[in-house]
C-alpha cells in the first residue's frame, strides 16, 4: 500500500515556518508581508478561494490588501488598481484572482503585475525563465511549487526520475513540468490529444495528474513504487452528502494507492498546499524587498 502524503499536515509545518520568519520580519525591520488580492464580480467559487486566502493571511500575521471590484469594471480601471499596487511599499504580492470576467484580457492585465510582486507566478517572463536553462524565476506558481514541495517532504527524488505530468495548463500542467525538467527529471507531458496515455504513464516513477478528469488514472496504469500527484480537483453527484457532491481527483485513489508508492488524497493533498505556497511566496517577496530597502 502506498504512503498517503498528507497534505493538510505538510502544509501546517510550512505555516508555522513562515508565521516564525513573519515574526522575525516584524521584530527586525517592524515590517510585515503584505498581499493584496483583487477579485472582480462575485462568482461563487472566486470569493470563497479568496476568503480562504484572507484567513490564512491573518493567521500567520501576513497583512492582506482587498480590493473587492464590481464585475462590470474596465479593464483600464483593473490595471490603474494594479498599478497602485505596485507602487505601495506596503504590499509584496498582488494577486488578481482568475478568471476574469470577458471583457477583460486576462494576459494584459497579468503582465502589467510588477515582476517582484508576482506571487502567483503567472508573469510571462517568470515563466519564460522557468522555461530557460541556468535562469531562476522570482517567484514559482503556487500548485506546481506545491507538488515539488510534497514531493521532497516525503523524501521522493526528482534527479534522473521519469516523470509524467497529464496536462499542459499554464497555471498547472506547462509549469509543474518545467519544474520538474529543472530538477533534472526525464519529463513526459500528456495532453488531450495524446494516444494510449496508461502506457506513457506506466513507464514513470513521478506522475503529476491535472487534467481535470475524475478518476481517469487507474490502477493498472501506474508503476509499482512510483510517487502520484494529484491535483485533480473534480465535484461528483453524490447523493449520499448533504451537498449532493463530492470532491474526488484524476487518480482512482483505491485503485492507485494499492500500486504506487506515494499518493495524495483529494481532498486533503494539493489543495492546502498551494494557498501555503503562495504565503510563502509572499514572504519571499517582503524579504527580499525589505531587506533591499534597509
Ligand atoms: P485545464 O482545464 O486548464 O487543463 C486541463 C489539461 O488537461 C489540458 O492541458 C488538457 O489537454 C488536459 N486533459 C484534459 N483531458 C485529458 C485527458 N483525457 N487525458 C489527458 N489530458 C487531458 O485545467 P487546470 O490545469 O486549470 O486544472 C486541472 C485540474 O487541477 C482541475 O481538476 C482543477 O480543478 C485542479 N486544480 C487544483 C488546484 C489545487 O490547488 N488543488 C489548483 C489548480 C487546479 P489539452 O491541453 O489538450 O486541452
């Protein structure tokens, strides 16, 4: 059977690390990381991600920026908030919560992010240099970061590894496996289009799943021993739950966790762990620029 890597936990020892270096911060400098996190209208879904990224803030004494936008704002009006932001000594990560409404062009308003406040890491040239050899990016995209980092809190080596990421998303698949190419792992990536995906699978030691399908990897499709990763995030029926769902991942957990060596439960694996990563990558950002700056 494989280990279970318990997301929740790893995730609770990082917030503890940085809450420690946050205090640090506070009694060396007097200064705390700030995010700020705009969100436009009020899908559902958007605002809860963003409460729950507010909370964790105030737990660990990150100080957090809201800036709540009408859904019908324009785009010029989005981008002069974004560059307040940037200009505000106060705040070390700007965070636009995704997706925007469509009258608003995603990528221009992404890019006019300055590079040093781009905690979530979807900047073009924090990819770019993700992508380049011998470069290091300012900052890593949260749930990739969150994958590598589970990887080696459980003591699964990357170096010289086969590894199979399933989807090529920009938030998710594209970066997790540029990632893992820069820890010096054989990199396979599966996409919608790719044949006979299980016998690619089969052949890893480290597959990353984000394909948004529910259950899609079985059993029979995984290497014995070999360290799963699943970002999948899906809500199926489930009438026996007072929502009428539940959430499941692209692993067939039962099927999967007889065979690998490694697996992470959904929910209760990746997803604490990227809100984790993106505190992290604010603090990051206030050291560096505190400490630039004193
Ligand atoms: P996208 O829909 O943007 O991308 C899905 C990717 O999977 C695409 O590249 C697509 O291929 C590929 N794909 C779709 N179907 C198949 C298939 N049958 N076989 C192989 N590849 C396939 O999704 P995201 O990357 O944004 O998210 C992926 C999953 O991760 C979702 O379930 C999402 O909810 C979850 N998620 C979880 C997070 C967390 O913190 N736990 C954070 C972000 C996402 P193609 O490019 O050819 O279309």
């Amino acid at each position: 059977m494989a280990t279970v890597i318990d997301g929740k936990a790893v995730a609770q020892s990082i917030r503890s690390e940085i809450a420690a270096e946050v205090r640090v911060l506070s009694e060396k400098y007097g200064k705390v990381p700030g995010l700020a996190v705009i969100i436009v209208g009020s899908k559902k879904d958007s605002q809860s991600y963003v409460g729950m990224k507010r909370k964790a803030c105030a737990e660990l004494g990150i100080k957090s920026f809201d800036h709540d936008l009408p859904e019908q704002v324009s785009e010029a009006d989005l981008i002069k908030e974004v560059h307040q932001l940037n200009l505000n000594p106060d705040v070390h990560g700007i965070l636009v919560q995704l997706p925007l409404p469509k009258h608003i062009n995603e990528e221009k308003v992404l890019t006019e992010i300055s590079l040093e406040k781009d905690v979530d890491g979807f900047h073009p040239l924090n990819i770019g240099k993700l992508a380049m050899k011998g470069r290091d990016p300012l900052f890593l995209p949260c749930t990739p970061k969150a994958c590598l980092e589970l990887l080696s809190r459980s003591g699964v080596s990357i170096k010289g590894k086969k590894a199979v990421v399933v989807g090529r998303s920009n938030i998710v698949g594209l970066p997790a496996s540029l990632l893992l190419l820069k820890a010096d792992a054989t990199v396979t990536i599966v996409h919608s289009h790719t044949s006979q995906p299980e016998s690619i699978i089969r052949e890893a030691d480290i597959v990353i799943a984000a394909a948004g399908q529910p259950m899609m990897i079985k059993g029979s499709w995984i290497k014995p021993g070999a360290a799963v990763i699943d970002v999948g995030t899906n809500a199926i029926d489930d009438p026996t739950k007072k929502s009428g769902y539940k959430l499941v991942g692209d692993v067939d957990f039962e099927e999967v966790s007889k065979v690998a060596g490694w697996i992470t439960p959904v929910p209760g694996g990746v997803g604490p762990m990227t809100v984790t990563m993106l505190l992290k990558n604010t603090l990051d950002g206030a050291k560096r620029y505190i400490e630039k700056n004193n």
